[in-house]
C-alpha cells in the first residue's frame, strides 16, 4: 500500500473517532457501562471494525480492545476502508 494512501486511510479513521465522540457529546449515542465481550462493568471503548461506519462500534473495555486491535492490526484491518 502506497503512503498516501495509508495516509487517506488514517484521516478516515481520525474522521470516525471524532464523530463517535460528538455523537455521544450530543448525546445521539449512549456508551453502555459494560464490555460487550466479558461482560465486566467498567468504562467502555468504542471499537469500529469498518471506520466507514463511524457510528457502528463494539464496546469493549480496554483489555479487550487492546486484543481486538492486536487481532485486526495489520493490513486486513484498512481493506475493510477502502
């Protein structure tokens, strides 16, 4: 994959943080107290599997996020962009 477009791939993960962040600012999105994955209740990270769908995210807490990334952190993870 040529650097620029990683690059356009990053602005589109950016762009897809910061409209997850506005819409549970404005409160369109409810984070929920608990892991959708262990269950446990404790703060939640929202985890998008198609940074297209900017809305559309797993909530995860952060020991299972950090496995998730590791999971989808390689090239397969930005097919899913374009």
């Amino acid at each position: 994959m040529r650097d620029r477009d990683l690059m356009s791939l990053r602005a589109i993960a950016i762009y897809a943080r910061f409209d997850l962040s506005r819409a549970i600012e404005h409160g369109r999105i409810n984070r929920p107290n608990h892991c959708s994955v262990c269950k446990n209740k404790t703060r939640v990270q929202g985890h998008h599997t198609d940074y297209r769908r900017s809305l559309d995210v797993v909530w995860v807490c952060q020991k299972c996020h950090s496995k998730l990334d590791i999971k989808y952190n390689s090239e397969q993870k930005w097919e899913c962009v374009t």
